[in-house]
C-alpha cells in the first residue's frame, strides 16, 4: 500500500467492485422487495416497480460510492499515521451506512415517484444504465488482482446479508403491526 501504483489500483478495483455489488444486490433486493409485496396484495403496478427498481439501484450505487470515498479516505489516512483503520473505519462505516443510504433513498424515491406520471421512461433508463455498466464493471473487477478473488468468491456472504435483512424486515413489519410503538426501538436493536 506505499507505493502510488498498488495504491491507486486498490481503490479503483475496490470502488469498482462495490459499484458490481451495489447494482446487483440492489437490483435483487427491488425483486425480492417486489415480490413480497406483490404476492400477499395479488395486485402489480407496474410505475411502482419502476421506481422502486430505479431508486433501489441508484441508492446502492450512490451510497456506495460515497460510502467507499469516505472509508478509503479513512483507510489511506490511518495508514499514513500508523493507526490501525480498525479502529476508525468500523465506527464510521457503522454510524453513516444506513443514515446516507436512507437519505439518498428517501431522496431518489421521493423524486422518482413525484414525476413518474410525467416521465415514465426516466426510472427505465436509471434501471437499464445501471444494469449496462455491470459487465463493464465485471471486467474491470476481474483484471484488478486485488478484488479478482472477491469477484469470484466473495458473492455468498453479500446475497445472504441481503437476504437476512430482508428477512429482519418482514420480522420488523410484523413486530409493528402486532405492537404499537416497537418501531421507535429499531434503531437501538439494529
């Protein structure tokens, strides 16, 4: 990590690598979140697929990334002091990962679903830019020797904390149906 080289190739493979992740696991999470939705209702509108699908991918993407500047940031000037990144980058990591993502959720969706009656081919072209760029971001992340094995192997662990999470929030949605009032906890017992 000293010289300018390796260094800079770390974090472009890195950013790169969490942008693939970002889109795809955003993208799965807007089907998994359209289907459980869509199943118990039975009914489908398909202008609230399309914003849910186009803000769920631009949030991952853009919280990601800001998420990825702010740690390397942390990372490169930790290791400049001699400080173990550990310790500075778990806490921050922590504390802004779903205040930023829920920001830039709130943000996107809220614009999304305003216009969509208006411009219906805007969520659609968000969605299919994103969904272009992922084999460009496939190769880059497969010629950077840094995150290669992660691309290859390291997919288990993201799909399945995005699953469990899924599953934390049908358990929180049942939690505040049954009892009034256990929503103002979940940010405690998360």
């Amino acid at each position: 990590m000293d010289k300018k080289s390796e260094l800079k190739s770390m974090i472009v493979g890195n950013i790169v690598l969490t942008q693939l992740q970002a889109i795809i696991v955003g993208f799965l999470a807007a089907l998994v979140s359209l289907a459980m939705g869509w199943v118990p209702q039975g009914n489908f509108n398909i202008r609230h697929a399309l914003v849910l699908c186009s803000s769920s991918v631009s949030t991952a993407s853009i919280a990601s990334l800001a998420l990825g500047g702010i740690m390397i940031g942390v990372i490169v000037g930790s290791h400049k002091c001699k400080i173990n990144p550990d310790n500075i980058a778990t806490p921050i990591a922590a504390s802004l990962g779903d205040l930023t993502t829920l920001a830039v959720l709130a943000g996107i969706g809220g614009f999304l679903f305003k216009i969509i009656d208006n411009y219906t081919w805007l969520p659609i072209v968000i969605t299919v830019t994103f969904l272009i760029l992922t084999p460009v971001w496939i190769v880059i992340s497969y010629r950077n020797e840094y995150v290669k094995d992660v691309l290859i192997h390291g997919w288990s662990p993201v799909i399945a904390a995005m699953f469990i999470s899924s599953v934390g929030g049908l358990i929180l949605d049942f939690a505040v149906q049954t009892l009034r009032g256990v929503a103002v906890f979940q940010p405690v017992m998360n």
